[in-house]
C-alpha cells in the first residue's frame, strides 16, 4: 500500500497508524475526531483539545468523506429483516 491523499487534510500512510485516515502532517486518526463529534465536543473544543493540529476546514473535510463514505456504503449497514 503506498500513500494516499483523501482529501486536502486527510491522508492514508502506511508508515502512519498502520495506514488508517490521519489528519496530514499529524498522527490524529480521523476516526478519533468523529466520536469527539458525535460525543457533542465543539469544533472549536476539538481543535483546542489538538492544540491546533488540525483545522476546522479538516474536521469539516472528515465529515464530508464520512457521509460520502456511507452513502457509498450504505446496502453494507443494513439489517435483513
């Protein structure tokens, strides 16, 4: 697997978090700043708690991706009735 850009602010590196999506230039898996969202955390909390790593135009750019995402792959989630 090599290097993938996701987006402006989201990168997939294998040398990095063994290739999960990270905030470019950090170690700041996408994933950890999603359930901050969906916990009811602040943008501009989010970004203080990152002392700044990361923008709000990447946390804007992680919710973007994750919604197109599960569009995508939305048959996936779900349940046989």
């Amino acid at each position: 697997m090599k290097r993938k850009l996701l987006g402006r602010y989201i990168v997939a590196d294998p040398n990095i978090c063994h290739g999960k999506p990270t905030f470019r230039g950090t170690r700041i898996m996408v994933w950890q700043v999603l359930d901050q969202l969906t916990n009811g955390m602040s943008w501009d909390t989010i970004v203080e708690e990152w002392r700044g790593s990361i923008t709000k135009e990447a946390i804007a750019e992680a919710v973007r991706l994750s919604g197109k995402a599960f569009l995508e792959h939305a048959d996936e989630y779900t349940l046989a009735v």
